[in-house]
C-alpha cells in the first residue's frame, strides 16, 4: 500500500515541476490530472530506460527521470490539443 501511496507522491512532484517547466498553457490543471502526467512521465521513463538498457527489468524510472517522461507527455498533450485531434478538458 505505500508503494502506491509513493507512486502518486512522486507523481504529483514530477507533474508539477513538469508544468512548470514547460513553456505554453499547462491545461492538465488540477490534482488529478497533474498526478496521471507525472505517473504517465515515469511509465514513459521507465520504459524507455528499459528499451535502451538503462534500467533492468525490476527497476523504474527516478524521480528526475520521471520528470524528464512528464515534459515529454505535457508537450505531447499540448500538441495533440493544438491540432485538434483532442479536445482540451481543462478548457471547457
């Protein structure tokens, strides 16, 4: 149960320095969504540091790594915002 609890922690942290890291709107507002970034960021990281060697198979991402998958995922959001191609929840 901790574990999780951890998960959501670090992924609400890694959500928020992403958006503020970004450049441009940061529209994923709230808690909700800013901790599914930063937990999308790390799943990103960790696979990717898995693809590429980095990690072995039992290990996730770190917490800067993490944030490094959430910038990738808010700009992947934004520009899936920005052509259209899904609508902006948090502009409604």
């Amino acid at each position: 149960m901790s574990g999780i609890l951890w998960i959501i922690i670090v992924g609400f942290v890694a959500g928020l320095i992403a958006r503020w890291l970004s450049p441009g709107p940061n529209t994923p507002s709230g808690f909700i969504l800013t901790t599914v970034l930063g937990i999308a960021g790390a799943f990103l990281a960790t696979f990717v540091g898995q693809a590429i060697g980095h990690y072995s198979l039992d290990q996730g991402a770190g917490f800067i790594t993490a944030t490094i998958g959430a910038v990738v995922v808010l700009f992947i959001w934004n520009r899936l915002v920005a052509s259209g191609v899904m609508s902006d929840p948090g502009n409604r």
